[in-house]
C-alpha cells in the first residue's frame, strides 16, 4: 500500500530543505567589512582558506575581497585586513590570472570572483575575471616570522604579507636563485624527515632574491613580501625592504690523503659532466655544452680530486657522458700536479648518454672491469629505462681490484633511477645488484656496492641490498656534522651509499664526506679556481687497512697493453695497407686470443694462439700480403676485417670478456679527437710507456710499424 503524504509534511520537508539543507557551495552573498570598505562577498578570505592544509571551497566558484599587496607578471595577492580572530586561517590568498594584474596597485581593495583551486598545495583563486577596485585601503603591516613559530604556523601566513628579521641559510643559495632559510640563529641542519623546524625559503617571483649565501650564513634586515608556497616549500616573495648576509666562515671539509698502507674507494655524482658541444638536454640547443663550461668544470673536479678527497685509489663517478670526458679529467689531474689516473667506463642504455664509471689511481691492481645488467628486463609496469623493458638505463660497472695481501674486492657502482621514477623500479635494481653481490661473495671476493642509489637509507632499495646481500651501510659512520650527500628544499638527507661484506666491514679504518656542493652557493659553479658547487651532490668515502703500494705518481701505463699505432690513409690502397699495432707494457706474456679491435662499424676478433712478448709490439694487418709488401716484413696478425674511415674512426682494444682496455680516435670522431693524419701518415703513441687516455699521446707522422 503507498504512503500517503500530508500537506504539513511536505511543507515541513520544504523549508527544512531551505533552512538547514544548504552546504558551502550554495552559500548567500553577505555584506563584508572588506579591508574598511563594505562589500557584497559570497566568501571572506579566511573561509576560502580555513583552517586546515587546503580550502574546504575547492572547485567552488566564489566572490571575495581584499587589499592588493603585491603583484606577478601572472596574478596578484589580496589580503583582509579586517581579521576574524582566528589564528588558524589566513587572511591572504594568491589569485591566479593569466592576463596579468591588469591595472591594480597595492592598496587598491578589489572584489574577486574565481574558481578555488589547490595548485600543488597552493590554495589560490583562478580569477574568471579582471578585480574590481572599489575602494583603497592601508597595505597591511607583515607578521614577523620568529623561531618560535613551526612550519604548520606558516599555513596560517599563506597569502598573506611577511617579514624576516634575523634567519640562518640551511643551503647554499641554489640555481634556482632560492635560498632555504630558518628564522633565528641556528648551527643545526634541517633533516628530510623533520615536519616542525619553521623552514621556508627566499624565491625570486617579484624580482628580488638572495645569490651568495652559504649554509649557516646569517640574514638580517627586513626583507617583506607575501607567504607563497612553491614547489613543496613556503616561500617569502621578497618584494620591498632590504637585507644583508653575513658571512659565517662556513668552509668546505677534506677527506684525509691516500697513502700506500691504506685502499680508499670513493663516490661521486659529478653531476652532468658532458663534453663541450654536447647537449644536456638532447634536443635543446640551449644546454649545449661550451668549452669554457667543460674547461671550468673539469678544473673544479681536479680541485676538488687533489685538494678535497685526497686523490682517493678508486673514484666512482657517476653522471659522465663517456670515458673520453673522463680521460680528459684524468688528464687534467695528472697536469695539475696529481697522481695518474686510469679511466674506465662503459657506455650505457640512457638517452641522454650519462653513464657510471672509475678513475683508478697508478699503482691499483685491476684484475678486470665488468658491466652487468645492460641487457636485464624488468616486469614493473611502464618499464625502469628510457627505451623498451630494459632494468638499467646506467647499468652498473664492477670493478675488481686486488690488494696487496691478496685480497679480491669487487667494487660495484650504481646510479639507480632518479628519485622522481616508480620506487619499484629502484626495488627491482637493488635486487638484481644484491644477487650480483651475492655471487661476488660466493666467490670468495669482499663487496662493495656505491654510488647514487637516489634512495634513502630507510627505504627499500637500501634494504634488499642490506639483507639480500648482508651489506653494512657505512654511512651512519660518518662524523654526525658530515652525515649527508644531498640537500633538497633546505632538507638534509642521503642518495648515495657505501655499502660493504662482513670482511671488508672489519678493515675499515676511516668514513666521512666531503663537504664542497649544496652548502655553498651556486653562482660559483662558473669560477674554475674553487671546487665549491662543482655539483649538487657531496663525495663519500670509505678508507680500508689494505696496502695497494702506491708510489707517489710515477708516469707511464704502468704494464698495460695499448694501442700504439693506427696507419688509416695509406698511400697505396687502404684495404691492403691498413694495420693496427699494439704494445706489450707489460713484464709478462700475453694471450690475446679472443681480443678483439673495433671500429664505428665493425668488430674483429684475434685468433686463437695470439701472443704478445712484453716489451714487444704486434701488428694486425688488413691484407698480409700488401702490408709486406709496403714494409718488408709480415705482420703478426692478417686479415683484420674492420675498414678505417678517412674521414673519422675509432679503433677500440677489447679483451677476451669484452672489457675495453684502450682507445684512440681521430678527425673528430670523439670530443677532443682531432687528430689529423695526412694521406700516407699514420697516428703513433709518441711513448709508449704514457697512457693518459687522451689525444695527447699522440702524433701524426710516417708509419713504422714494430718501433
């Protein structure tokens, strides 16, 4: 049977409708004490903005009011000055117009009708329409920012006009002409973990900004503007008043020299090291390298390898476009003054071709170099690289090292995918690196596992290499005022690692950081006389009591196999006269077979039962019959099925793992290749007993092979 309904009822459900069932949306329009002036609004400021993180008016269309206090190239700040007693909610909002502020000044109040919006956790008005002024009022005095307020205080000053009178820098003012500031005077870091220091930050929106401060500096003055929040930070948009920074002495720490007694294994994220002409960015013309930048830059990273990190034995790099920019580093250590260095890298899946490598110091005893994972896939959806279902797009470099005590210690670098990829991603490459681990061990080797795991200790990744592997992360071992590589937004905090097996756990004598990057300022990226801001991450390093005998520098390969001729252009006819020779600086015989040469396009392999004297060249000829006949003399190896270009080439010595053990190009195939042979000349190593890896050792003059 249905319900019949009374006349009473209905009324009754009518106006209880009108009464009692609107909700914030529907809200009537009220006269408003705006700023002094009476104003027919839907909402007040401190409504729109509540009490809370973000506005219970999201998506609403409003009408509000307010005094100009500052105005953007795309938008303004309004603020009440008539208050609703409530500290909680602000009395400030940003209104977003695409157009511009039009005509309006501080001062003016105008009505605004727009669209409440949460813009990255800004809570702002997207205007619909230009502001209306109705009026004009006092621009309202700042509230003072103290180190007695907390950060969640600073929700409450969101919109609204500040000031800063005495704040410590917690960074060194960065690239983005931003500088993290702590209100009061203070020694102490702000942790990625901690949610209360009252932090904020210096941006540059209306013009004004800070360029030169370091970490612990002191800012004093009266910088005023309105309370942004940007990019994940509130944010003090200086637009009138002045300040001054002290400078409070605060200078970069040294890691302790390497000596002969002691193994000292390193890790640095050298940040975008790219060749001159190179882009950054591929495609952008406008991140092209220029040579004035790679020189600066190069000298910088010598610095601080000499001065800062105490030319360690073995250096991890990461963040280097290929091993040529590499050799030039070593180069220009080695010219500075400093021990010789070995490079070794191997080019990598990423698009923008940054890759792992190593800088090893004379003396080291490599037994091999090794990349693992280039090939590896992954399941996690979307993929972990830039191309395909790839695991790695820098695919980690093992390095083994022996010690003079007999030791084996495989030493693994890593740059994982960068912070901002699925964190499954960084999971699923920990777990591939700890079974590479696992198996160093099983072969009676020590491990090492380093470099930038853009990972915190805390996080999965670092814990799969921890228990999968049975690593101890070295980091927390570090004296407690050096115990980060990394600041992001003013926060302290650790991407990279140093990870070591229970034996080499045992040998450690020494564990610290060098101070250099994110405390200082990046305006002195550009000045080649200071390693301060050569990058945005600080070195680690570990130092183990293992002896690697180390003399101080002596020149020379130190007993390697090179490359020390390359006869391209030949008089007669290249595909009989071409040859490649190679060199022997070793006090021992080698076995070449399996070894191999490349080009840009082809590979040959040597045969089987090819062996080098040491002290001893070997020639591997095109055509044996024309090389004889040019020279006189059979050369050791015939055949070679690789073809040198006239107009640019690179010849590449691999061993029988496919591990490069030399290079040399020419006519400008690589970055600072430029090496030019006429027709009939050829390119020599001018000393055989020098390898710096770089165009350097060379010359162009008559071939003479087996000299």
């Amino acid at each position: 049977m249905g319900r019949i309904w009374s006349t009473s009822f209905l009324m009754f459900v009518i106006v209880g409708f009108v009464l009692f069932g609107m909700n914030a949306s529907t809200a009537a329009a009220a006269t408003v004490d705006c700023s002094g002036v009476e104003q027919s609004v839907d909402y007040e400021i401190h409504d729109i903005q509540g009490s809370g993180n973000t506005s219970p008016y999201a998506g609403k269309t409003v009408t509000t009011c307010g005094t100009v206090i500052a105005t953007h190239s795309n938008g303004y700040w309004i603020q009440d000055t008539s208050e609703d007693g409530n500290a909680a909610t602000s009395e400030g909002i940003y209104v977003y117009h695409s157009n511009g502020p039009g005509n309006i000044e501080p001062g003016d109040v105008v009505t605004q009708t727009g669209t409440v919006k949460e813009y990255y956790e800004l809570t702002e008005i997207a205007a619909s329409s230009g502001a209306k002024v109705v009026g004009s009022s006092s621009v309202p005095a700042p509230i003072e920012l103290t180190s007695t307020m907390t950060k969640q205080d600073f929700e409450s000053f969101e919109g609204m006009r500040v000031m800063v009178k005495n704040a410590t820098a917690v960074a060194g003012s960065n690239e983005y002409k931003e500088t993290y500031l702590v209100p009061g005077t203070t020694t102490n870091r702000v942790d990625r973990k901690d949610a209360t220091t009252p932090l904020f930050k210096m941006g540059d929106k209306l013009g004004n900004y800070i360029s030169g401060a370091s970490t612990f500096d002191t800012i004093t003055g009266s910088p005023i503007g309105p309370m942004d929040y940007d990019y994940g930070a509130y944010t003090l948009q200086w637009n009138s008043g002045t300040l001054n920074v002290s400078d409070e002495g605060h200078t970069e720490n040294s890691l302790a020299a390497d000596s002969s007694s002691t193994l000292t294994v390193e890790t640095f994220n050298v940040e975008n090291y790219f060749a001159a002409g190179s882009e950054v960015t591929p495609g952008d013309s406008s991140t092209t390298v220029t040579q004035e930048a790679f020189d600066t830059k190069t000298a910088k990273l010598s610095l601080a390898i000499r001065n800062n990190l105490g030319y360690p034995d073995v250096l991890a790099v990461q963040e280097v476009e290929n091993k040529q920019v590499l050799a030039s580093l070593a180069a220009k250590i080695e010219a500075d003054g400093g021990p010789n260095y070995t490079p070794y890298l191997k080019e990598g899946n990423d698009s923008r071709g940054i890759d792992v490598g190593y800088l090893v110091k004379d003396g080291v005893n490599v037994v091999g170099v090794e990349q693992i994972g280039e090939n590896a896939t992954t399941t996690v959806n979307g993929g972990c690289a830039d191309s395909g279902n790839l695991l790695f797009d820098r695919p980690p470099l093992l390095l083994h090292v022996k010690t003079d005590s007999g030791v084996t210690i495989s030493v693994i670098n890593n740059h994982f995918m960068s912070k901002s990829g699925p964190d499954a991603c960084r999971s699923a490459q920990a777990t591939y690196v700890a079974d590479a681990a696992e198996k160093e061990q099983s072969n009676e080797m020590e491990v090492m596992v380093t470099g930038d795991l853009n990972s915190y200790g805390d996080e999965e990744p670092v814990a799969i290499l921890e228990n999968n592997a049975n690593l101890t992360n070295m980091i927390y071992h570090i004296p407690e005022e050096n115990r980060f590589s990394y600041i992001y937004t003013g926060k302290a905090q650790f991407l990279d690692h140093l990870l070591v097996s229970g034996g080499l756990q045992n040998q450690v004598t020494k564990v610290n950081s060098a101070k250099i990057n994110p405390d200082f300022p990046a305006s002195l990226a550009s000045d080649p006389t200071t390693p301060l801001s050569v990058s945005d991450h600080d070195p680690l390093g570990v130092v183990f009591n293992y002896g690697t005998s180390y003399d101080g520098g002596s020149s020379g390969n130190d007993g390697k196999l090179v490359i020390s001729e390359v006869y391209y252009d030949t008089t007669g006819t290249d595909s009989k006269e071409e040859f490649v020779e190679l060199y022997n600086g070793t006090s021992a015989d080698m076995d070449l077979s399996g070894y191999s040469l490349q080009d840009n396009y082809e590979s040959f392999t040597l045969p089987s039962g090819t062996f080098i004297a040491p002290g001893q060249y070997l020639v591997i000829a095109k055509d044996a019959a024309g090389f004889s006949n040019l020279f006189g003399f059979s050369p050791a190896v015939g055949g070679m099925s690789i073809s040198l270009s006239n107009s640019g080439d690179q010849v590449v010595l691999k061993d029988e793992a496919g591990n490069e053990m030399d290079f040399v190009a020419y006519e400008g195939y690589a970055s600072g290749w430029d090496i030019r042979a006429n027709r009939g000349e050829a390119i020599i190593r001018t000393d055989v007993a020098s390898d710096s890896d770089s165009v350097s050792d060379w010359a162009a003059v008559a071939p003479s092979p087996n000299e």
